[in-house]
C-alpha cells in the first residue's frame, strides 16, 4: 500500500507538471515559433532520458527503432495540434479538450477492434459531446481553430496510446519511449528548418519556459510515469490524469487571471464528469463500499 501510495503521487505531481505545460506553451510561443519550441522541447528531453536511461538505449535491438518511430510520427503530430492549439484558444479550454483522450480511446476501440462500449461509456461519451458543445461553440455556433486543434490532439493522442498497448510488450518499453522524444525532436527541428527560422530562446522568460517543459513536463515526467506505473493500477492513474485540465484551469487563473463565462465552466464540468465515468468502475467501488460498511 505505501508503494501504491507512493506511485499515485508520482503520478499526482507530474500531472501537476502536464497542467502547467499549457501555460508554458503559450510563454514559449511569444517568442519562439511552433516546430522551433517542439523542437527544442523534446531534444532536450531526449538527451535527458537518454543520460538517466543510456544502458536501455545501447541495447536497442532494430524492432524498437522501427516502433518508435512509427509512434514518434503519431506522437509528433499530437503535439502539433496540441501546440497550434494551444496557440489559438485559451488554457482552460485546452486543458479540457485534451482530456477528451479518455473519451476517443473506447470509440476508437468500438470501431476499429469490435469492443462494444459499455452504458456509462456511452452516457460519458454523450455527455462529453454536450460538454464540448458548452465549452468551445460560440454565438455563431462555430468551433474555433485552436478548440478544434486540442480536440484532434486528443483524437490523435488516443491512437497514440493505443498503438504503444499493442506494441510496447514486445520491446523494452523504456528505450521504445527515449527513442520516440529523439525522433520527435529530429522531425521538428526539420519542418523548423524549412517552414520557420529556427533560434535559440534569446531572453530569461523564453528559457525558463522551455527548460521547464523540457525538464519537468517531458523528460522527468516521461521517467517517473514509467517507475510510477509499476506500482499502481490503471484506473488510480487514469483518475488522477483527469485532474490535469483542473490543475491548466488554475494556473491560467493564478498567472494569467483567465475565467471562463458560466456556460464555459458549464461545459468544463461536464467534460470532467464525462472523463470520471469512463474512468471509474462503478461496480468495484459498490464492492469496496459494502465491504467497509459490513466491516463497521
């Protein structure tokens, strides 16, 4: 149990980080351009993991560089949208929308592996889509690029990790994902070269927010996952994930004093909600309940 504990609060802290990385993300876009801020984020983070984790990396096998970069190519176009997005719509509204992976995940499953969602899944979904609607449609009911941005982060996300569940058993998981924020990286920095003109940060702010991405959001964050996963379920992590637009909403408000209408908030809540029943299993927390109420 204090390993399990512990893992959740590994966990807990880096989606602390994960809330704060959208704030970080619109710091580093006054003054670096899109691909150049990915670039830098993740080859800094590469060459962090790849120091923590170098004796996983010199025994990469070929079978892991190609599913890394299979995945790195995904991986690279979710944190396309997730920036443009970022870029062109508020923190609060992309810290929700990128929760909308827990959402596509069971749709995806539905329709490309034959598993038929359960009814809350369903009721989640339902109310995820109401959610959506409230927090992004305006009077002119039109989804802004940047909402439509997180949203296709989230869509791409889903696939993202269901790709790495059907491949990551069958090679070091570990090196598999070191190799993913180098490729991640080598794509960047190419578009970078050819569709911007790529530079170093050139002042304290801009620096401080690409370290921070690099170093607590990507790289360290990357590394406890991992360790923290091993000691705790899937349904503990899921559930203290879905606190990460929580965590983005308050520090848009702490530093940037960014509110939402009350629709907005509205719809906030229900895209939380919506992410809670997809997450939670009803039925074992029924069984945990009676057992302590029988135990009393």
């Amino acid at each position: 149990m204090k390993l399990q504990l512990r893992a959740d609060l590994m966990l807990l802290m880096i989606t602390f980080f994960w809330g704060g990385s959208i704030l970080l993300t619109k710091i580093g876009l006054d003054y670096l351009q899109e691909y150049n801020l990915i670039s830098l984020r993740f080859t800094l983070a590469f060459l962090l993991s790849g120091i923590v984790f170098y004796k996983h990396i010199i025994k990469t096998d070929f079978k892991t560089v190609k599913y890394a970069f299979i995945l790195s190519f995904i991986l690279f176009i979710v944190y396309v949208f997730a920036t443009f997005g970022t870029k062109y719509t508020s923190i609060s509204n992309a810290g929700f929308l990128f929760s909308l992976t827990v959402i596509f995940i069971p749709i995806l499953s539905s329709v490309f592996l034959k598993q038929t969602p359960g009814k809350k899944v369903v009721f989640g979904i339902v109310l995820s889509i109401v959610g959506v609607g409230l927090l992004t449609l305006h009077n002119q009911f039109k989804i802004g690029f940047g909402d439509l941005f997180c949203i296709l982060c989230a869509l791409f996300y889903a696939v993202h990790i269901m790709i790495t569940g059907a491949v990551a058993r069958h090679v070091n998981a570990i090196s598999l994902g070191v190799l993913q924020l180098g490729f991640v990286g080598l794509f960047s920095i190419i578009f970078s070269i050819f569709m911007e003109k790529p530079k170093f940060p050139d002042n304290y702010e801009s620096w401080i927010a690409i370290l921070a991405l690099s170093i607590f959001c990507t790289g360290i964050a990357f590394i406890v996952q991992i360790i923290a996963q091993q000691h705790t379920s899937p349904t503990h992590a899921g559930l203290i994930f879905t606190l990460e637009p929580v965590f983005s909403s308050m520090f848009a408000f702490v530093f940037t004093g960014e509110t939402l209408s009350f629709r907005g908030y509205l719809g906030a809540l229900l895209l939380l909600i919506s992410v809670l029943i997809a997450e939670l299993d009803f039925k074992s927390l029924l069984k945990l309940f009676s057992f302590s109420v029988m135990k009393r």
